[in-house]
C-alpha cells in the first residue's frame, strides 16, 4: 500500500516531527518558561532539557503541591491567590487535552516514540517479540500508573510542602522520570544521568531513574510501550478522557466474538476492546495509536472520530493492504514486484 | 597636563564601579515565602538613583529600609530589573541585576526585558540562567555587551566573584562575552541547599567622545552539583538496567517455552 496510506507510518511521522519541536524547539518558541507553549503539556516533555519547545503538566503539578498548597495548609492560608497557580495548570492541560484528547500519548510523547522506535529496531533485529502481554500480569500492571499519579505527583510532593518529608520528595516524579534521561540526552546533554551521593534519599531516586532507563532501553526491543502501561501522565489522561474531542467507537456485531484482532493489534494490550459490546471503547489504557482501527477486518466497526468527524474507519480493504505491509515489514512476505502493492 | 591626563585615567580605571548584591539574610537562607521582600544593597552607589522593571518594562517604587532597597512583590510574575544610574556628566554608571518574582502572569518573555535599554552601556545575559537552571560553577554564561543598542566588539570585561576570582575578559566580534564561571568554592558540601552561592560581578567600560561608561551586571552562581552528581555512576546503573532488562527477558522466554 502506498505509505502515505498507512496510518501508522503518517503516525510515526508525525511523532518524529513533534519529539525533534519538544526537544529543540526553544530555538523557534524562546528559551525561557514564559515563552513555553504551555507550561502544562498533556505528554512527557522535559522543563530539564534546556531546549525543550514545552514541558509537561507534572512538573508545575508537583512544584504547585510541594510549594505552594503544602506550606500554605501548613501555615492555614488557603485563599485563592494559593490554589489559582494550581487550578491555572490544570485548567490549561484541560483546554489543550480536549483538543486531542489521549493522542497526545499515542502520537506526540517524546518518551512513547522513543520506545517504539526501539520496538522497531527489535523488530528488525529479529529478536523474539513478546506481541501481547499475559492478561493476569496487564491486570496487576494496571494500577501502578494510578499509584505513579497519586503517590508521586500528588502525595510526597504535598507532604515535603507539609513538611512530613523531606525535600527528596518535592517532585519525586521528575526525579525518576525517563523522559527527563532521555529528551535532555537527546539535546546533547550529560547532567540528567547521574547517580546523587548528597543524601540517601537523593541516591536511591536516581538509581531508581537510571535503572529504570536501562530497563526500558532493553525491555522496549521486545515488548511493547513498557513504561507507557505505568505512566502517571496515562492516568491522567483517563481522568478527563470523556470531555476529549477525539473518540474511539465501536459497532459491534456477531462477527467480533470470534475476531479479536483488535486487542491483539492494541499495544498496550486491552483486551476489552474485543470483549466490550459498549460504543465508546476509550479505556484508560488507551494511547489512540489507531492500530485496533487498522486491523479491523470488518467495515465500520471500529472508528477514530474527532467529535462526529470520523478520521479513520475499519475497511476490509485497508485492512490487507496494511496487514500485508506489516507482514513485509516483519520480514514474513517479500515485498511485491508490482508498483503501488505492499 | 600629562598629570591631569594622568589623573584622569586613573581616575576612571580605578573607580570603584557600583553594583547590586543581595542584603545578607536575617535568619538563615530565607524563609519559603515566595512574595516576601526581598533586600539587595547598592555598594559603592552614593548619589545613584534605581528603579525597579517590570516585566512589562514599567517603574515601579522601591524603598529604602537601612540602606537596603527593599523589593516588595509587584502581584507580577517573572523576571524583573533592579537598576541603578549614575551621572555626573563625564561619567554615566549603571548596575543592574534581574530578580525573579512571583505573582499573575506577566504575559511576557523575559528576552523583552533582558532586552530592554536600561542604560547606554549594558551586559546582557545571552539568555539568563532561566527558573529551572541556574549558573554552575565550571560552567559558561554567555553574555552581550551593548552600548547605545549596538554590540561592542572586542570589549574587556573583568569579572570577579565573591570566592576570591577574578578574570578579565573580552567579547569577541559579535559583542558575545563568554563567561566561565570558575570552579572556587571552598568547603563544598554534598547537596545544592548545604552550599550557599556566591556572587559574580561583570564590569565593562566604554568611552566614546568625552564621555565614560562603566556598567555592572551581579547574579548568584552555585556549586556545580556535580561535586555530588556522578555521571559515570549514572552510566553504570543504566547497563546495569539494561542487564537487568536483559534477565527478564530471557527468564519470560524459558517460561513461554
């Protein structure tokens, strides 16, 4: 199929295009926080890359809790000059989430490219490919995102401002985030990858970072989205993923209880895709890759829409023209002689 | 007259060039209140008038509170310049130094205000070390003389720091002033808060006609965290995360099989 068909290589453009503008596009924005985009991105930029074009919403999250809601219910001033900082943040990651709804995960996250592109390489490497995740263990992965969101974005850096932990805590998070290693690597920097001997705290969060890092520079080669499925910004994302402009839909029919190909599709393994008869199928797992909308063999029976505008619908056709392709790109068939044939 | 030449001379290299520095703290390293006052003291300032920037380039008061100029929260947000002026004809002397302050959304770039003409002769910092950066010891800072708007090519600049440094420099043929900031902290403990920053002071000076310039630009640096921060270590536990990844991938295979 011609590749400008493709969905997931148009996806895959565009999430080069975005991670080269959030890693270096200070140089068109302006090098300071006030000249960011929005302070608040619904995707994992990194306010420690010095030429980031924007940084994400966890950031002012965390730095809003540990330094201004925690003092301030310490000290009992709690008025609006205290909770305006906060509700700015999250009133602005809102405006711009609506937009694009969880596609800032599946098409604009600096961090979730980075793991694709290494699946891809794993992929060519011919290296043994773990498709889908066993069901039991997807299940016991689920809540650690929630745990990432509520402990550390919300939690510790709320207690450090409480004065209940220490200052290690403020923004524990960011201090264990690989997106941080990563877009400030990426920008030519070496001061994010460090171990911290100044206190134990300190050491034991960046040994946390580093290690996580190397486990998903290995584990991304063979499984998909390892750290997407414990993200904190995922979690996030379901909160307010019914007020999004972009949905997920499925017209089920008898056809799909023997199907499946849907869920085997789904990166992040959400088998409620294939087993949900419901209409709107944006679980909160969902990064609105597309793929469950490509592989579906059947017309109109999974759909991407923005609003009421369908942007991509199920075709028969365009589902053996993109299986094909991804057979050829797995090395299972040769490509075609003929011209404009996967 | 060659001793008045003389005298003139030295009197302009020798001039003690004013410059901001921050009041010391009453208690401690200052509380964590963002909008409390903060002082900063003009040395070598007697007869110099100052104001304060905004970040929408607008004056706003400062007080005197023994003889430290007080600078209360403006209700703005981010960058503001602290600027003192002083003339007596012949000689026209500045000092500036940027404060960040909390409040509403200014709704402007800090370049406008780092850009802003607050004197004929001016260093400005190409850009400032912004909110999530600061300057490092052992690290460069880059900078713009400018005189009247227009870069000054192959200008000298002394630089000394409150650690006992002192450098003299020269911008090259853009006006760019590259500055390293040098590694002369004593008694370095581990931690970014065990240490307390020092002051550096940039001077420049101009002549054009029969008229003077100097002018001062003052800011903190710190301790370069990587007195604490090993980046090797930190390449180390990476492969061994990698090494790790490396385990679980192969105890997962054994286990499909």
């Amino acid at each position: 199929m011609p590749i400008w068909k493709n969905l997931s290589v148009i996806r895959k453009v565009v999430q080069l295009l975005t991670f080269l503008f959030l890693v270096y596009g200070s140089v068109f924005v302006g090098f300071y926080s006030a000249d960011k985009i929005s302070g608040a991105f619904p995707a994992l930029a990194c306010a420690y890359d010095a030429k980031t074009a924007d940084y994400c919403v966890l950031i002012p999250l965390q730095h809003q809790f540990g330094h201004l809601l925690g003092p301030a219910i310490s000290a009992g001033v709690f008025g609006l000059s205290v909770i305006m900082p906060t509700l700015t943040t999250l009133i602005t990651f809102v405006l711009l989430f609506v937009l694009l709804n969880k596609a800032f995960c599946g098409w604009l996250c600096p961090l979730g490219f980075f793991q694709e592109v290494l699946g891809m390489i794993g992929q060519k490497l011919r290296l043994n490919r773990t498709e889908s995740l066993d069901s039991k263990l997807v299940e016991r992965i689920r809540p650690v995102k929630w745990l990432m969101l509520g402990l550390l974005v919300i939690l510790f850096p709320l207690a450090s401002g409480l004065g209940f932990v220490g200052h290690e805590l403020g923004d524990p998070f960011c201090k264990i985030c690989p997106s941080r290693i990563l877009t400030s690597l990426a920008a030519g920097q070496l001061n994010q990858l460090y171990i911290d001997t100044s206190s134990i705290g300190f050491m034991i969060l960046s040994i946390i970072a580093d290690t996580m890092f190397g486990l998903i520079l290995v584990l991304s080669l063979t499984m998909r989205q390892p750290f997407c499925r414990i993200c904190p910004m995922l979690a996030m994302h379901a909160m307010f993923r019914k007020v999004g402009l972009v949905r997920l839909v499925k017209n089920y029919t008898s056809r799909c209880d023997k199907c499946g190909l849907c869920a085997k599709a789904c990166p992040m393994d959400i088998k409620e895709i294939h087993t949900s008869k419901e209409k709107d199928i944006l679980f909160p797992d969902c990064t609105l890759c597309g793929r469950c909308v490509e592989f579906c063999p059947d017309k109109g029976v999974m759909a991407m829409k923005y609003a009421v505008i369908p942007i991509k619908v199920s075709d028969p056709q365009y589902f053996k023209a993109r299986n094909q392709a991804q057979k050829v790109w797995e090395g299972k068939k040769k490509p075609s002689r003929k011209p404009g044939k996967a | 007259m060659g001793a008045t030449i003389f005298v003139a001379l030295f009197s302009f290299t020798a001039h003690a060039e004013m410059y901001w520095s921050p009041a010391p703290a009453k208690h401690g390293h200052g509380g964590h209140d963002r909008h409390a006052a903060k002082g900063f003291v003009l040395n070598d300032g007697e007869g110099a008038r100052f104001e304060l920037l905004n970040p929408q380039l607008s004056s706003v008061a400062v007080e005197r509170e023994h003889g430290h100029v007080m600078v209360k929260s403006t209700g703005m947000d981010n960058y503001h310049a602290l600027v003192a002026t002083r003339g007596d004809g012949r000689l026209q002397e500045s000092a500036t130094r940027y404060i960040y302050m909390f409040g509403k959304p200014s709704g402007e770039s800090p370049s406008r205000i780092m850009g802003f003409e607050k004197a004929a002769l001016e260093i400005e910092p190409s850009p400032y070390a912004r909110e999530h950066w600061r300057y490092l010891s052992a690290t460069q800072a880059r900078f713009l003389v400018r005189y009247r708007g227009a870069v000054l090519s192959n200008t000298s600049v002394m630089m000394r720091t409150t650690n006992g440094s002192n450098s003299a420099l020269k911008t090259d043929a853009d006006g760019v002033l590259t500055v390293e900031l040098p590694e002369d902290f004593f008694n370095i403990k581990p931690g970014q808060m065990e240490n307390r920053p020092g002051e550096f002071i940039l001077t420049a000076r101009h002549s054009d006609g029969g008229s003077d310039y100097i002018t001062t630009f003052s800011s903190n640096y710190h301790v370069n965290p990587e007195h604490w921060q090993s980046t090797s270590m930190g390449a180390g536990v990476v492969v061994a995360g990698m090494l790790i990844g490396g385990v679980v991938l192969v105890s997962r295979r054994r286990k499909e099989k």
